[in-house]
C-alpha cells in the first residue's frame, strides 16, 4: 500500500525566543524540517507533504526547495493539529494509502518507531498512535488503553480528569491512519474542548465509535523528543550525539574520549579510525579506514583517505581533499585544496584554493595567498615540490614538479620543473661588524653617563 507523510510545521515556536522559524534550527547540524523529510524519504513515502502557517519566507523557501508548491499546505490561521492534517486534505487528493502524521520538531524519530505504526494498520489496525511513557507527563496528551491495549481515546492535559492526568502512557503525536479514514473522520471532529482548538487526536474515540480499530504501538522517549525550547534543543543536541558516538564505535572507531568528539548527521568514518579528544565534525566529512585524528581538530566539508594523520590542531574546511597517507599538522587550515597522497603540511599554514601534488612538503609557515580583494585564485603545486619555510605564494602560481622553494620566499611567478626560486633579499655578509657595533655603542653610552 502507498505511503504518504503529513509533517506538521505550523507553529509558531515562540519559546524557542528566535527570530528563525523553530524548524529551521539544527541538530547534528541539519534542521529540524530536514529530519522529518529524511524520515519521510526514508519510509518510501510517495508524497511527503509540509504543513507551514504565513509566519515564515524562510520556512516557506524551505518547504519550496524541498517538496515543491505541490507539497506544501498551508495552514492559516492555525487551529490544532486536526486542522493542520485537514489542511493537507487538498494537496493529498486522489491519494490512497496509509498516511503518518509527523512533527517537524521531533527530530529523532527512529525508522523502526514509524515502521512499527504503519505494521499494526496491516495487521488489521485502523489508527495507529505512537505512545511513550512519560516520565513527566504533564502537558502531553494521554493513551486511554483497555485491559486488551486497546486503544480507547485520547484525552488532552487541559480536559483530562485527574484519573486520566495518572495515567503516564503519552502520545508522541505521531499517527498512522488509511488517508480515507482520515479525512472522514477529521470532518467530524469539533472544537469543543479545553483549548478550543481542532484536535487530531479526537479521530481515536470518533473511530471507535464507528466502529473502527485503534492500537497504541509503545516506543521510548528519546524517540519522540520534542523541540520546544533551546533547552529541548540541546537536549536532542545530547541525544543526537551520543547515539551517532555509538553507532560509530560499534563500526570500528576509536575515541579516546567521545564525550568531547561532536559528529553530525552525516559523518561517515571507517574502520580503525582513532580520534582523540575534542574534535568537532561539521556537515559533510567522510573519513577512510585508519586515519588518525589528534586532539583539537575541527573539519567539516572535506574528505580524508586512509592513513593520513590529522592534527593536532588542525582545520579541514569545505573542499579540503586528502588523498592517502597525508599528514596536516598543527596550526595548518586547509580549504578548498587537493592535497594528492603522501603530501605533507605539518605545521603553521594556510593551504586555500589549490593543488598540492604528491609527496609535496609544505614548510612551516607556508601561506597560499588566494585573495586579492576581490577574486580567488589558484596555487597549483606539482609532485616532489619543497616549500621552504616562512614562503608566501602569491596567486595565480604554478610550482612545476620537483621544483625548490628558499625559505622566506615571496613567490610571484611560476616555477619551473626541477627549479629553484628564490624570492627574498640577497644576504650580505660584513666581518667584524657586529663587534664594532658594540664598541661604539658602548662608548657612546660612557660618554653620556659621565
Ligand atoms: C500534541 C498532541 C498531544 C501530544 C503532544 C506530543 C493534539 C491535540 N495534541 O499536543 O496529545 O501528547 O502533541 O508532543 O494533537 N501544529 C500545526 N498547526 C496547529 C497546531 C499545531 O501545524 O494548528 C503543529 C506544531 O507546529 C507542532 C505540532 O503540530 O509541530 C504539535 O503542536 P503542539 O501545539 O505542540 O501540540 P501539543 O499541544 O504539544
Ligand atoms: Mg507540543
């Protein structure tokens, strides 16, 4: 049977304190929306629809970047859940299947959780809720179970007795219903209650009433953490992290302490990789087997092949390129360079916006200069290339293949192949100087003291 997502995004988020739309905050580095629709995508859903209010260009730009004007649903003025679901109605006609109902602030829902929802409405389910046990359940609605696990209703916080506030069983808002279903009973459902707003979760007695059957399918808690607050936010932060640490340590990689290492969504390291501590992963890093990460490193956007050795204190940024057996130092910043196997940099350089040919060792202090104010520029190095300490390479530059660099040197023109260029003042040599210098002066200084 087809499969179809309602992500609900209308909110307003006013306790995040934000000027950004709550979900377009990150975890692990990827906005919240983005998890839901990843989810989505990854339950083969065939239509994934965004339910978004008026409040946001920017969540709006979002939702168009992703699913197109046919994916989105717009909620205006937002009045419950229900009312959001119904507001997909349209954009879902001629649709017939199972739709899950998500939230865009619940960024961790696993698969298997939603997986579990879709599977009861084949075993012969009608509705399907994901329910937790809360360990404060406070403002969360409540699984009104009978003795079978039955799903009876769910009653709001705000119009529960205090028979029904005992109960800890919550609902996680996510919800697995046949779109038919669906839509019929959201039409029925009224704004009498406590918040006078349209609630999804009156579609579980008025099924029932009907008829219709309705099962609680438990998942944890950590599943359905919601973000509310930049509080909540650090917390989905904590939890993100510490799986993504053991999901990692499980396939292969050492941490010495991981506590202080920090991945993001889509950080891929091999095997035998070891990272010591406080190194931090931004989007889009891919690590092969047996690479060594000392402490202190921050990467993002770039890729290491195996063997190379990073840090400690070094920085990869966007398009840094590592081919095998690398070495980058400390205090060495890379960005936007391939740096081709066996090249070396081991200490004090900036590497932008070039090509570092094989075995090519890079001096302390080695500068790339990129930028003239306006335009970038390359700074392509062939094999074997020796960069003496302390040299500027003034883009656009060549070095050809086994060209010398003298340390010191300011580089403005290309090099030739087995070359040695020299860009610096000539050195002089003055024998005596330095001691008449000093018997001078120290006359000098006699003289006035007396
Ligand atoms: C809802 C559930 C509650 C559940 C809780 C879990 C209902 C009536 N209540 O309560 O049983 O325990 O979530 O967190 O469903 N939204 C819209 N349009 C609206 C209202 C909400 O798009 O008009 C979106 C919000 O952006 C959010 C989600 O729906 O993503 C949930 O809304 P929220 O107001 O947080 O619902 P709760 O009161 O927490
Ligand atoms: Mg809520």
């Amino acid at each position: 049977m087809q499969r179809a997502a309602v992500i609900l995004a209308a909110g307003k988020g006013t306790r995040m304190q934000s000027e950004t739309t709550k979900v377009l905050h990150k975890v692990g580095g990827r906005m919240m929306v983005d998890w839901s629709l990843n989810l989505a995508d990854q339950l083969k859903c065939q239509k994934r629809i965004l339910v978004i209010g008026t409040h946001s260009d920017d969540l709006r730009q979002v939702a168009m970047d992703r699913v197109g004007e046919a994916g989105i649903a717009v909620q205006d003025p937002p009045m419950g859940t229900g009312h959001a679901v119904q507001c997909a109605e349209s954009v879902l006609r001629g649709f017939e299947g199972m739709v899950v109902i998500l939230y865009a602030d619940t960024p961790l829902l696993p698969v298997s959780a939603v997986e579990a929802a879709f599977e009861a409405l084949e075993q012969g389910g009608d509705i399907s809720v994901l329910g937790f046990d809360a360990n404060e359940p406070g403002g969360y609605g409540r699984l009104i179970c009978n003795d079978d696990g039955e799903l009876l209703e769910i009653v709001e916080a705000k119009d529960a007795s205090s028979e029904q506030l005992a109960v800890s069983f919550c609902n996680s808002g996510v919800m697995a219903v046949r779109s038919k279903e669906l839509f019929e009973l959201l039409g029925k459902v009224t704004n009498a209650n406590a918040k006078g707003e349209y609630y999804l979760t009156d579609i579980v007695a008025l099924g029932r009433e009907r008829g219709l059957k309705a099962v609680a399918v438990k998942c944890s808690e950590e599943d359905v953490l919601g973000v509310n607050s930049r509080v909540q936010l650090a917390e989905a932060e904590q939890v993100f992290q510490s799986q993504k640490r053991k999901a990692l340590m499980e396939s292969g990689v050492t941490m010495t302490d991981p506590e202080t290492v920090y991945f993001s969504f889509d950080t891929e390291i091999g095997r035998d990789v070891s990272i010591e501590p406080n190194v931090v992963f931004g989007p889009g890093v891919s690590v092969e087997e047996g690479v060594e990460i000392r402490a202190f490193c921050h990467l993002e956007g770039c890729r290491i092949s195996s063997g190379s050795q990073i840090g400690p204190f070094a920085r990869l940024r966007r398009g840094a390129d590592l081919g095998k057996g690398v070495r980058v130092g400390n205090f060495v910043e890379v960005k936007n360079t391939r740096m081709d196997d066996g090249a070396k940099a081991n200490h004090l350089a900036y590497l932008g916006d070039g090509k570092v040919g094989a075995r090519s060792n890079i001096g302390a202090g080695t500068i790339f200069c990129n930028y003239d104010g306006y335009f970038k520029h390359a700074t392509v190095l062939g094999e074997d290339v020796f960069v003496g300490s302390n040299s500027a390479l003034v883009a656009p530059l060549t070095l050809g293949d086994s060209s010398f660099i003298g340390s010191g040197s300011v580089i403005t023109d290309d090099v030739p192949e087995h070359a040695l260029a020299l860009g610096r003042g000539k050195q002089h040599i003055i024998d005596g100087w330095a001691s008449a210098y000093h018997a001078d002066m120290k006359q000098k200084k006699q003289n006035q003291d007396k």
